[in-house]
C-alpha cells in the first residue's frame, strides 16, 4: 500500500526517489524526497506605507522577495493594478504552476466563516471589500487566497527562527502607528473568535491620555505611543524650540519622524530621549497586563518604533518587569525581531501550506495531484468567475 501511493504520488511529481538508504538488518530502505519545487505560492504582506512581495516553494521558502513604498489609502483600483504586475512579474518563466497566495492584510482581518477558503472581510480597509480585491486576485491567478492580519502573517514568520521551545508561547508586538500583537498559545497562532485578536493598541492608557483614537475611543495606547503620536510630540518639540536636534530636522526635511526622534535620542537629545522612555513604559505596562494573562515565554519586539535604539527597548522591559507578576517575568525574554521584514512573507507563506497541508484539506485534493483539484477550491473559482462574469 505505501509502495502505491508512493508511485501515485512520484507519477505526479510530488516526490522524488533519493537513491537507497543504509540497511540495519532488513532490505535496505528507499529515500524519498519531497519535491517542493513541484509549484510555486506567490505572498504578499502589505504594512502601513509598505508592499512586501515575493515567491515561495511548498516548504514554506522565499525564492525572491521584493520591497517598496505604497500607500495603503490608495485607490484599490491601484493597488490590485500594483500586485498583479508584481505578481507577474514573480511568476516570470518559472514554469511551475500556482497553487495558492498568502496575503497579509493591515489591520483586522475579520473571518466570518469557519471554512478555510471562506473570504474574509477587510475590516480596516472596507473600500478593497467593496472593490471585492481577493476576488479578482483569485480569479485573476487561479489559486485560493488565504488572508491574515499583516501583523498575523509577522508573528507566523517569526515562529520559524525561533525553536519550537521558545515559541510555544510567544507574543509579537509590532510597533508602528498603530500597536498590535500576534499572540501564540502552545505552539497555535491565537486569532480569537473572529480573527482579530492583539489589538493592543485599543487598551485605554489611563486618566491623563485623552486623545481621540480613530475607533472612535478616546485614550487608546497608540494615540499617545505609537510611531504617529510619537513623531507628532516630536514636530511640536521642533516648532517650540524644546529640542535643538529636532528643530535641526525640522529645518532640513521639513517634518520630524519617530526615526528621527531616535537618531536624535541617541546624540544625547533629553527630549527625544524622554519621549521615547514614557512610550516605551506605557508599552511595557500594557505588554505586563498581557503577559500576566498569557504567560508568554518570549515577546518579540518589532516595527518601527522598535528600531529607534535601546532607550524604547529597556523602557519596555522595566514596564513589564515593573508590573508583571514576579514569577511570570523572571525567565521571559524580551528581544528584538530576528525576521525583521522578510518575517510577513515566510509568514504568509507558512500561512498557505499549512492550509494546503493540512490533514483534513490535503485528504480532498492528493489523488488528483493538485489542491486546484480540491472541490473547495473549485467552487471558490467559478464563484468568483461568476461575480467577474456578472460584475456582482
């Protein structure tokens, strides 16, 4: 039975035989190989002013990777214009055929139906629902698109450096404009009940914050320490003379950057040095309320903000360790991303052969040689074949 299905799966090009392995007692075994070049999965991961694209093989391995400026606000018009010439240009003259894309999405992704290819709604980003985006990337390429949150599909991609002792439980905290988790518990990406669980960003940071988030709540965390508010204290500082380094910036570029904060920070500039301490233990604060929950073993720390230097990072961790429960923050590490951008692709094309593998999926789909053979996915194509036909 295991010599069938072992040619079955060779006569498709799933595997390959590797010669003969070395005898123990008995006839000595046959190597087989498992050819993860047979196809290809395209990725995307598309964060704050940012498009990370490239191409992976079925083991989850980026072939190429590319990077460039965008802004998400754009039309969703332009953007799918913008993928599908980066996509294609991916593809190139591989040859080997498409089976999925892994795209992470900013912002919740919202997942309103249990089923795996079930499309998801873009809550962050409603003018790509309306211009139904994964619907004409699925019938423009052919393949299933699985969506995640961007920061989701970061989390996914940090997983692979790291040992599967340390991220059994592991947050990941992406530290933009807005400030998210990706939260995994014993070993599983958590996304809670409809797939938008780490928004941490929305915690209240207390009485003194009143800002106004754009939720619609007022004292988010993100609106006093994420990179926006951040840059924002920063360019005042700069206008009212507060920060002789900043003001130099100001003069030069025009506009002061939570980058620029850390540059100067790092120069020795007391303001800057200071605002990114107070971020820094807000952050921390909120990070030891999740921690006493989860009991974390590792929190990886990304994102802008992250890269701004060392004062953010050790004001972090006195924040956790200031507030964690003693127990939980003796053995936690805190670290910086080891994945750094690449960490949304690898994530997103995790992502997709997990889906493509997964036991219960791969048992409808492996006797015809191709998940586009699976009955899912087939009824996913027409019925976006059927909204591109009708224009629905």
């Amino acid at each position: 039975m295991v010599t069938d299905r072992l040619s079955t799966l060779a006569a498709f090009g799933l595997v390959d035989e590797g010669g003969v392995g070395r005898s123990i007692g008995g006839r000595a075994p046959r190597l087989v190989r498992f050819r993860s070049e047979a196809a290809r999965i395209l990725v995307a991961n598309i964060d704050g002013d940012t498009i990370s694209l490239g191409l992976a093989d079925l083991d989850g391995r980026l072939i190429l990777e590319h990077y460039e400026d965008f802004d998400a606000a754009s039309p969703a018009q332009a953007l799918f214009d913008r993928l599908e010439a980066l996509f294609k240009w991916s593809l190139g003259k591989d040859g080997a055929p498409l089976w999925a894309i892994g795209l992470g999405a900013p912002g919740s992704v919202e997942q309103r139906d249990s089923k795996s290819l079930a499309i998801p709604k873009l809550s962050a980003m409603p003018a790509w629902d309306e211009a139904k985006l994964l619907e004409r990337l699925i019938h423009r390429f052919q393949a299933p698109v699985w969506v995640r949150g961007a920061v989701q599909m970061e989390t996914m991609g940090e997983l692979s450096a790291l040992s599967a002792e340390a991220s059994r439980d592991l947050l990941y905290v992406d530290l933009g404009s807005d400030i998210t988790a990706g939260i995994v518990v014993d070993g599983r990406l958590h996304r809670g009940a409809q797939g938008i669980a780490g928004q941490i960003g929305h915690v209240y940071a207390g009485e003194p914050h009143k800002r106004i988030c754009g939720c619609g709540n007022v004292g988010c965390l993100q609106t006093v320490a994420g990179c926006d508010a951040i840059a924002q204290a920063g360019l005042l500082a700069a206008e009212q003379g507060r920060s002789r380094l900043l003001g130099e910036t100001l003069a030069a570029t025009g506009t002061v950057t939570a980058a620029d904060i850390g540059t100067a920070a790092r120069l020795g500039d007391p303001f800057s040095a200071d605002l990114l301490a107070q971020s820094g233990r807000l952050i921390g604060t909120v990070l030891a309320t999740l921690a006493n929950i989860l009991n974390p073993s590792m929190i990886v720390l990304g994102g802008e903000l992250s890269q701004t230097g060392d004062i953010c990072l050790a004001a972090i961790r006195e924040g956790i360790y200031g507030h964690a429960q003693p127990l939980i923050s003796r053995d936690i590490s805190i670290v910086h991303s080891r994945m750094g951008r690449s960490a949304g692709l690898v994530g997103a094309a995790s992502v997709a052969v997990t889906e493509l593998f997964a036991p219960a999926f791969l048992s409808e789909w492996i006797v015809s040689g191709t998940p586009l053979a699976h009955a899912g996915v087939a009824n996913l194509l027409a019925a976006v074949e059927k909204t591109a036909t009708t224009g629905g």
